[in-house]
C-alpha cells in the first residue's frame, strides 16, 4: 500500500478500511467463483497447474510387473495438471511421482550444457517419494507398493539399460504409470492420496522458507477461519507465472514495525484461499471466454513482458443462468462474450484485418433483459472484471469493477450512444470499441500502418474508459487532450478510419450522459456552441474551394489553417472568408455548382456566430473539441451529397 498523503487520523482509518474492503470482496468473489468452477471440475486440483504445451510430459515409465520387475521407457506428448510447487531457483522442492528427468533421474544433460544440481534435485526427488510411502495419509495399499518399486528402478538404475535413457533430457518431464492390479493404467501422480499429501505439503512450504523456519498464525482475511498465513500467493500466469501478492522486502511491509520485517511478514490468507483464487485466475487467463489483453507495452515491434503497462481484463459473471434478450435466450457464454466485445482487440495482425464487430452488442443492448425463470432477477446477478498488470516481482491489480447486470445494460448502452457518429463519408453511423480508441488516440500511430498501432502509453485512459464503460463513470479528462492533439496533426485526414474512431472519442466525451447524444450522431444545425459553429464554417469555406477548384487540388486551406482556427478563431477567419468571396464564390456561381445554396449556409452560420458573441480569441480544449466535431459533420455531410465531377 502506498503511504496516504493525509495527516488526519480518521481520515487515515477510513482509507485504509476502505482499501481492505474492496481487496476482500475482491478475493472473496474470486474464491466464490473458485469453488464453483470446482464443483463443476472445471478447476484443476488445488497445488497443480496446467503447463504450457511446450513443456508436456515427455517421457512414461511403464511398470509392468512386480515380480519380476520389468518395466521399460515410452516417448509421448501429454499435457494435462501436474503438481506444481513454485520452485524457481531452488532444488529441494521436488514433485511427487512425475517431474522433470533431472529431478527423477539425475540426468544433467541439457541443450545448453550440464545441469550442475541435478544431483542435488534427484536425491530431493527420491527424498519426496520416501516421505510419501512413510506418510500416514497416503492409505492405498497399492499405490504405496508402487512406490517402493519406483524407488527400486531409480536406486538400482534399472532403465539406463534401455535404449531410450539416452535420448532423455535435464527439462523433459517424465511420470510413472502401472500397468497392473487396480492402479492399471493410470499416472500415479493423478492418485487422490497424492493430491492430498501435495496439498498439505504445499501448505507446509508456503508457510516456512529460507528467510522463515516459523509458522504465523492468525484469522484469515478472506475465509475468517483461524488458520496458518501465507508469506506468498502462488503465481498466476499472465505472460509468465508471477506472484499476486508476496512480501520479500521490508519497503513492502508496513504493518509491523523494527527491522527484516519481511521475514515475519505474512499475506493475511490461508494456504486454501491463496491456492484457490491463485488456480481460479489461472483458469480465467486460460480461457478467452473470461480474458482479454486490454493493452500491450511494444516498441519497435517488441513486447515488454515485465512492464506494468501491459494490462489484463479477467471477468465473469456471478451466476450463470441463462437470459432472455427480447424473444430470444441467450446462454451465459453468449452474454458474456457480448459483453466483452467493448474491449475485444482486432485477433489478427494482418494489415486489412476487420475490427471486432459491435453490432452483436448494440443489437442486444437495444432489447429488454430478463432471467428465463421468472423467478430470476436480473439485479441480482453481476458482471465483475479484475484488470492487471504485470511485473518483475508481482502482479498488480489496476482495478476491480462489479456491477448488476440491469445497471451494466444501461452503462454500457450509454457508452456506445455517447460515441456514435457517422463516417467522413456521412453513409454509416458506429462506435467502437476500447482498443480501437486507445490506439486511435496515440499521435504517433497516424503514421503508421494499422499492423503496426499501439495503444496510448498512459494506462490511466485505459483503466477509466473501463469504468466509464461498465460503471457509467465520466471519460476520463486525459482523453480529451489526446483525441484533440490528434486532430491537429493534417494526416489525420488522410487516415479517415483513424479520424472516425478520434472524431467518436470527442463526441463520447462531450455528450456522454448528457441529453443531446443522439442529435451529435450527424450535423447538428441546432448547436450554437461558438466552437461547433466556426468548425462548420472552416468546413463551408473548404468546400468552397473545392467547389471553385473542381475538386482539383491537393491541398486546401485546411491544411493550413485547421491549427490556428481551432485554437484562435479570430485570427483567421476574417482573411479566410474574404478569400473565399473574392476568390471562391464567384467560380462557383459561374460553373452553377451551388452556389446560392453554399452562400446562404455561409451566412446562416456567420450569422449565428454573431448572435452568440462573435469569434472567440481562443478556445479551450472543450472548445475545440467541439471545433472539431462541427468541421467533421459538416464535412460529412457535403461528402454525403457530394455533386458528381464534372
């Protein structure tokens, strides 16, 4: 926790209960889930992990008889939960009954050279099997048997004769699999007795280490129950396995006071709780229904896995239970998908490749919602989001968002509504999605292939357009400078997808639960806002030119005017308009392209401009924003009916 930046005790109090509340609904919402996924099997066993598939199990001893022994070694490609004990450095921490081959054979043969340790991890290996067949737990009779004949063929060196042994490598995993009585065919590390003594073995390593051979106890935080507390959560798995939660350094401890407190430091949870919310997070970023990558820190086409900018949206819904959309029933998996399609990023990289389609959402949002059983209230089931980033040491959590799923229809309906604007060829009306603003909004990326866009390096604009999309909080005000800064640069207009999304975000920002968000779709006549007026008439006399010009001519007043008349109206317009009736307006009266109809908009606008206090010397970021959106449907408009060229 960060030092508070208040000297009032109460308030203090109030901060830190407050800091502790959200954390432990937070925790105590995951665990919920956690236990549900459980009861379904959907949840690996607690103290296993689900590898990634480039470290399967490679190897499978066979064990075939007893006596006489006989068993022999069999290449495979198996990837299912193994035992995990979080080791990274270490070489004592070994895994029952399957592991790697330095660790089950002491085989330090390694692509890049010799593994030094690998005496140190066999000998902890056949410690770990001996301390599971003397365990009073471990009750099956068989299972126990098995053991002892697995510590026979390791002691004796039985396999080395088989012609296999040789191909084995230091990181291949290898497990043991008996082919007889009732364990027939089954890896043994999968046994019950197993998970049982692994948990319990866990919990006894979680709670000592090098720096503390103490237990602490206390009342958990998040199950209340008085229980041995944790010095670290085991890691989740966003790009690479990293802590949630972990104290190794007193700056992180300011709880207890005096020196290398972070040897008597504790994390306030339970082995049980901690595994479980640490096996339920690594369920929810393993599975795309539940996980998007909001944000991705990239320079020069290369990802910086360690750095906090890089930010993770996990969600889920509190219950399952199928809705009914309109007519329609739409399982939980559906919804849920719909709803995430405000942060679904393009899948592919490909230049050309489209957007994530939002008509699903709109469509959805634009019908009654309700549970298929009458019975069934909607308010009382929620959407929640854990957003996270990681880094070296520990993964933090950037935010945590719930909310009911009838307030949630409603914000997010508002989001969309805010920002949807028509094309700059005034033919179709959309919004968009988080991603697409976010990088958008990053000036650089004008320059840019679509392949090649970031996102806004500022994760503030990112963790707020969440909340103004799920919570109906306002866009944050960083927004609003980034989307303006944008239209200042002239090659925004030569991107008109680009100008779109920015043209959107302006829009989003300016009417978003606010009564006019419809009529900003497309040219608002009625806005009388000085910045929206003298937009539309930089727009008039562009067209004017083009008009005079016969649309032959590559570069108009815009470029270099659109700077100075959106920020200091005064200082241009007055030479501009005589340009455009000295120079301009006779052309197009003389080649009959609309020229009453141009003129007399002309000076509709001036004149409403007039009524509203003339041109402003300056306009603030609000004003030109409005600057913007007034250039940009008027725009789209003429492009809309446009004449054919002549």
């Amino acid at each position: 926790m960060q030092p508070l930046k208040t000297t009032c005790w109460p308030c203090l109090v109030i901060s830190i209960v407050n800091c502790t509340n959200w954390r432990a609904s937070m925790f105590k919402e995951i665990l919920e889930l956690g236990e549900w996924l459980e009861f379904e099997g959907k949840l690996v066993p607690a103290g296993y992990y689900t590898y990634s598939d480039s470290s399967p199990i490679k190897w499978v001893v066979h064990i075939l008889g007893i006596s006489p022994l006989e068993c022999y070694i069999e290449e495979a490609e198996i990837n299912r939960p193994r035992p995990k004990s979080g080791r990274t450095k270490r070489t004592d921490l070994a895994h029952p009954i399957a592991d790697e081959a330095g660790y089950v054979f002491g085989i330090d043969r390694k692509k890049d050279g010799i593994d030094t340790d690998a005496g140190k991890k066999h000998t902890a290996f056949m410690s770990l099997l001996e301390k599971i067949s003397q365990n009073e737990d471990v009750n099956d009779v068989e299972l126990k048997k098995a053991i002892l004949v697995i510590k026979e063929i390791l002691t004796e060196g039985i396999l080395r004769s088989d012609n296999r042994f040789d191909e084995i490598m230091n990181k291949d995993w290898v497990s043991f699999v008996l082919e007889s009585g009732t364990l027939s065919g089954k890896h043994l590390f999968e046994h019950p007795d197993i998970k049982a003594f692994w948990v319990k073995e866990l919990q006894a390593n979680s709670i000592k280490s090098k720096t503390r051979d103490y237990e602490v106890e206390g009342d958990c935080s998040i199950c209340g129950k008085p229980r041995q507390l944790l010095k670290r959560m085991p890691g989740v798995k966003l790009y690479k396995p990293i802590p949630l939660h972990s104290y190794n350094k007193d700056a992180f401890v300011s709880f207890i006071d005096g020196t290398e407190v972070s040897k008597r430091a504790h994390i306030g949870q339970c082995f049980i709780c901690g595994d479980t919310i640490a096996r339920t997070l690594n369920y929810l970023t393993g599975n795309k229904l539940h996980y998007k990558i909001i944000t991705q820190d990239r320079k020069d086409g290369k990802l910086n896995t360690d750095s906090a900018r890089n930010q993770f949206a996990l969600f889920w819904l509190k219950d399952e239970q199928p809705m009914e959309v309109g007519e329609t029933t739409i399982d939980p998996a559906e919804l849920l998908k719909n709803l995430s399609l405000v942060i679904s990023r393009t899948d592919s990289t490909e230049k050309d490749a489209p957007p994530p389609d939002l008509m699903h959402l709109e469509n959805m949002l634009n019908t009654p919602w309700t549970g298929r059983d009458a019975s069934i209230n909607i308010a009382n089931n929620a959407f929640y989001l854990l957003l996270l980033s990681p880094n070296k040491g520990r993964i933090a959590v950037r935010d945590w968002i719930y909310i009911s799923l009838d307030k949630l229809q409603q914000n997010l309906k508002t989001f969309l509504d805010a920002q949807r604007i028509i094309d700059p060829d005034g033919k179709e009306k959309r919004c968009f999605g988080i991603p697409d603003i976010l990088k958008a909004i990053e000036a650089s990326n004008i320059s840019k292939p679509p392949n090649k866009a970031v996102e806004i390096a500022n994760p503030n604009i990112s963790r707020q357009l969440l909340r103004t999309a799920y919570l109906g909080e306002p866009p944050p005000s960083a927004l609003l400078e980034a989307a303006v800064m944008c239209m200042r640069n002239m090659k925004i207009f030569e991107k008109p997808d680009i100008q779109h999304v920015v043209m959107a975000t302006l829009k989003m920002f300016l009417t978003h639960r606010k009564e006019r968000m419809t009529e900003m779709e497309t040219l608002d006549t009625n806005r009388n806002t000085p910045g929206y007026l003298c937009g539309m008439l930089l727009s008039i006399l562009e067209e004017a030119q083009l008009r005079a010009s016969r649309w032959k001519i590559n570069t108009t007043l815009v470029d270099r005017f659109y700077g100075s008349a959106s920020s200091a109206p005064v200082s241009v317009f007055g030479t501009l308009i005589r340009r455009a009736t000295t120079d301009h307006f006779p052309k197009i009266r003389k080649q009959q392209l609309g020229y009453m109809d141009l003129e007399a908009l002309m000076e509709s606008v001036q004149s409403t401009i007039d009524q509203t206090g003339g041109y402003p010397k300056t306009l603030s970021l609000e004003g030109q924003a409005e600057f913007s959106l007034g250039f940009y449907h008027q725009r789209a408009k003429f492009s809309e009916g446009r004449p054919t060229k002549k």
